[in-house]
C-alpha cells in the first residue's frame, strides 16, 4: 500500500513570498490532515477535510494561510504571504474514519515538507 | 494549546535498558494514541489505546491508560540504538470531531 506523498520535501523562499505544498493521500482515506511542526514542538493541526469539506479549520491562519482538496482526494496547502514565523515541518496525515466497524483515527503521516522563510 | 503533554521532555538510555514515557492530557477522550518520528521524517503510528482499555502490548512496546488520572505511559522494553526518536502521544477529546492533538514529545536517545 502506497503511503502518504508529499512535495516538494524541501523549500526555501523569502519572506513575502508565497510557496505552496501538494499531499496525496492514500488511496481510499476519506480524511486528511495538514500539520504545522515547528522545531522542538509537536504537530499543531491546521485543517481537517472529511472528503473535500472541512472539519476544523480554527487553527489556521486564514489570512495567509488558505487549503483546499478538490475532489476529496489530493490536498494542496498554500502560504501568501510568508513570514519568517512560518518555518517549519508541514506534514500532512490520512486516515479511514472507521477500522472494523468503530471509529478510527489513527492517521498516517508523510514525510513532511520543511520550508525555510529567509 | 496542545492537550497531551509528554514527560520527560528527553530520556538518555544504554541499549539493553527499558525506557518509559509519560503523558498527560487535560480532558475526557475517545483514543490515545502514541507515534514515533525519527529526525526529519513523518511521524509513524505505534499504537492506539481507547477509553475503555487499560493496556495494550505490541512487541516490545507496552501502552497502558489511567483515564482517572488522565494519563498514559509508553514503556519499551529491550531497546535498541534504533529506538533514538521522538515519541508523541495524541489525543482526540470525547465529543469533538476526532483530531488527533499531539504534546511536545519525549526524545529518547539509546546509547550502543
């Protein structure tokens, strides 16, 4: 089973500027997650879809920060503009509502995008 | 805010030695669950404990829930240089909408 695909791995851009991550989930998995890990924290939720509505966005910077998963599969997450503050991993996770019948959230995570703003 | 929190912050261990992590969380839950990340990649799902159990084994790893304490503990057994990663636990609040909510994390380093 594929896991979840994320890119670019790595990104560096200057403050102001905008950058934008792509996630494709696996295959089947009606929820996904965008994490923000910023360096010696743990993952900070920033939005969850179920298929292509979403959950929880309280988190996120709406003024900046604005994602979409069109067709509730791939996930695109974008930056505009950047601020130095916004270093970090981000790091999107999949998971099957249910497992055997109960409710499941155990998610899988990608490898993470880690941008630099200079 | 983040509702777990993990305890130790670090654990330095010999290879051979068992290593224990706590967490603590604040509110009712649905799921605790417990991930490894190794420096620079994603984080990778270890085991998942609901409510309604008191403890969970797969393989050398040992979960166990006190939810009157709002607390759980992470205990390797027999670790190995290839432990040395950060483990965090999750947490989803009973009654919301099934996040899982991560804490700070624990970094255990084994020593060969």
């Amino acid at each position: 089973e594929a896991g979840v695909a994320q890119s670019p791995r790595y990104k560096i851009i200057e403050k102001r500027q905008s950058v934008a991550f792509w996630c494709n989930p696996i295959s089947g998995h009606a929820t996904l997650y965008w994490y923000q890990q910023i360096l010696g924290q743990g993952p900070k939720l920033l939005i969850q879809f179920q298929n292509n509505g979403v959950v929880d966005d309280s988190q996120l910077p709406k003024d900046r920060f604005s994602a979409e998963r069109l067709k509730g599969v791939d996930s695109t997450l974008k930056i505009q503009p950047a601020k130095l503050e916004d270093s970090a991993v981000y790091l999107c996770a999949s998971s099957s509502p249910t497992r055997l019948g109960r409710l499941n959230t155990e998610a899988f995570f990608g490898q993470g995008t880690r941008l630099t703003v200079v | 805010s983040q509702q777990g929190e993990e305890d130790p912050q670090a654990l330095s261990i010999q290879e051979g030695e068992n290593a224990t992590m706590n967490c603590s969380y604040k509110t009712s839950i649905n799921n605790l669950q417990w991930y490894r990340q190794n420096s620079g990649r994603g984080l990778v799902h270890l085991i998942l404990i609901r409510s309604n159990e008191r403890e969970k084994h797969s393989g050398r790893l040992r979960v166990t829930l006190d939810t009157s304490k709002k607390s759980s503990s992470l205990l390797i057994t027999a670790s190995r240089a290839a432990d040395t990663a950060s483990y965090f636990c999750a947490t989803d609040a009973a009654g919301g909408s099934y996040i899982p909510t991560f804490g700070r994390g624990t970094s255990l380093i084994v020593h060969p």
